[in-house]
C-alpha cells in the first residue's frame, strides 16, 4: 500500500464510519478500508489503542500517518482541506466560509453527537446490530422519547431552511444523515416527520453520493 | 440593555455554561448573563424554544440578535471571531490556524461531549445538583467507570503534550477544564490522574482565567 494513502478503520455497519466514506466519496479522495470488528474486541487491541487512545471508530490515517478520531472532526477536516487542497475535488464546498454559518454548521454537528447519536444510534445498536432487544428494553424505552425529541428538532428546523450546513448541503448534513435515514432499524418511525423524510431524499440526490451498505 | 451586547442565558453552576464565560473573560468580550434554572423548566418554556429549539443552556445572543447553541459550538465561534475582529483581544490565540491542528482541537471538543461530559457531568448533576445518589445510584454505578475512561484517555495524551489545543492552551483545555476540574462532585477521585492535576494548574495560571464560582 503506498503511504501517501488514507487509510479508514471503520465498521462498515456504523453510521459514524459511514459519515467518513460519505464525504471522501463526495470530494473525490481515494482510501483504503481496514475493517475493525467492535465487537470482537478489535478496537480494544494495544495496537488499535495505540492509533486512537479512546478505542473508537472510525479512524482516519491521513498520508503523512496522523491517526484523527471523532467522526465529525474528521468531516471537518476533510471539508477544510477540500478548499486548499488542488488535488480534492473544488466542486464541493462542504463546509460555509463566514464564522457565523461556520458555527452554525459546528452547532449541529454537536447536536448530533449529544442529543441524536446517543439515542438513535444507540437504539439501533442494541436492535439492528446486536439483535437483542430484550437484553436492552429498558434502555431502549428510556432513549426513545430523547431520539423522538431530536428528531422533532430536526423537523422543525426544516420547516424553514432546506439543510443543516447552513443552508446549503454539507458536513452538518452528512453527519445527522448518517443515522437519521437508518432510525428505522432502531425502533424510530420515520413517518411522522415529513421533512425529514423530504431532506433525505434531497442528501441522496446529492453528486457522488454513496449509500451506507455500498 | 444596548442592543450590541452578547447575551447568555445560563445555568450558572453548569460546567457547559462556565466554558462560554471563561472564553468571554479571556477575550475580554463584555457580556449580559440571562439566569435560566433548568431545573424550574425555564428551559423548555416557548420563550426560550423559540430561541433555542433544543431546549438546552448555554445560549449565546450574538449582538446582532442571532442565537448561537452548544457550548463547544460557542468556543469556536468566538474563537475564530477573535483572530478577525479588532475590538476583541488579539493576544490571546484560543483556536490553531492550520487545518490539522484545528481537525485535532476539534477532535478533543467531540471526545469532550461523547465520551467525557455523559458522565462525569452527569453524575455530577445527580450528586452536587440534585443532590439525590439515592434515586439515581444505578446510573451513577453504570457511568463511573466510562468517566474513568475517560480521564485516563486524558491522563495519557497530558503524559507526551502539555495541552489539548494542538500544543498551546486553547479552546480544547477550556472545554475539558469545564466539567474536569469539579469532577470531585461527581465522585470521581482525581488524585489517581496527576497529570491531570498539573494540566488543571497551568490552566488555572492562564491569563484572565476565572472561576466556575466567580
């Protein structure tokens, strides 16, 4: 493998390492995939530790060998090199350029991880992943509601703006698309939630847009 | 109340709010505090719903009236304001300027909201702010051991760099500071984390530094 390569450490199954291929598809970046199986341990290895301290996919080695963690730091990295880097496709501008809109894009992108991933995600993991949903009905009761609420946030903010990236599709929209078109398969009807449903169609008709199992 | 003053609307014990005040001081950014008690509902009534949907403090009014969410979202924001905009302090750098540095910055803001603040502020928020380890002991037992993990991903970066803003105190340290340096009231014993300990002085030895009490 040449070094000059990314390489993803990634569960091909996880929204999070999904976000990362998203957007290296969409700028036009060439990777090579190492799957890690989270639930044989593999992320729990001295040898993946000592890439990503936390235990945590996905992973992104950049061609210089920085290992970067935390799914929506690597989208944003990858959305502001596009803009310097003349080898990334220049087509796609993923990230806004004024600081407002930029922290705008930034506040989803927390939103995502602190009140929709651990809820949606969650509930996905126990039911799609690990298949078990008496071992965690308790906890998939409690998370309910809470994923219920971020998905009304969501609905509500479409009501008066198309995206999440401050009005034009980027990394805030390929970071609550990752689990919000697969919350199906965490107990979550989509149904109720007309503009999300309108917003995910718009996400894949996206150029170069790339599914979660593709 | 001039109509160009930041305002916050706040908790003032909650380590999330105490990030937005601290940068403020550092910046030197004069600021209104809007006292919310989350616990009082005033958090979720329509008043505070139309400014901020989600329900959550702290809420930055942006002098020309835009509301502004996240507390990490927050730290960027003025962060990035603060290298562009004369009338706040230059001297004090809170955000590196190379896209590796800032992807790594960001990296420790998500790590800060995923895998440190679910549980070491909350189980801060059950002992020190409701002040009820009875009803919530269950809890408090199952996120003991993943803030512990936490602390230890921490203890170990601090073992080969002295900050977590890419090398200088930045906007990284502010938001680990947050919740870390009151992890005592969640129970955590910090004596077992000493570079932890040093970290938490030479944060404490920036200038302008204030207090989560002050």
């Amino acid at each position: 493998m040449p070094e000059n390569t990314y390489q993803l450490y990634e569960m091909a199954d996880s929204g999070n390492c999904y976000k990362v291929r998203l957007i290296l598809n969409q700028l036009n970046i060439a990777y090579e995939r190492r799957p890690i199986n989270i639930l044989n341990g593999e992320s729990r290895t001295p040898e993946f530790l000592e890439l990503n301290p936390n235990g945590r996919t996905p992973l992104l080695i950049l061609p210089d060998g920085t290992p970067l963690a935390e799914s929506n730091a690597i989208l944003f990295y990858l959305a502001e090199l596009s803009a310097s880097d003349q080898q990334i496709n220049h087509s796609a501008n993923l990230v806004p350029e004024t600081p407002l809109a930029r922290a705008q894009t930034m506040q989803w992108l927390f939103f995502e991880q602190y009140s929709h991933e651990p809820f949606i995600a969650t509930n996905r993991f126990y039911l799609h992943i690990l298949k078990d949903p008496d071992q965690f009905e308790a906890q998939i009761a409690a998370n309910q509601p809470k994923g219920c609420a971020a998905l009304g946030v969501m609905e509500n903010h479409l009501g008066h703006a198309p995206f999440f990236s401050a009005g034009a599709y980027g990394i805030a929209d390929i970071a609550l698309y990752a689990y919000t078109h697969v919350a199906h398969q965490g107990g979550y009807d989509l149904s109720a939630y007309p503009n999300i449903g309108m917003w995910m169609e718009s996400v894949q008709n996206q150029p170069h847009h790339v599914g979660i199992g593709e």
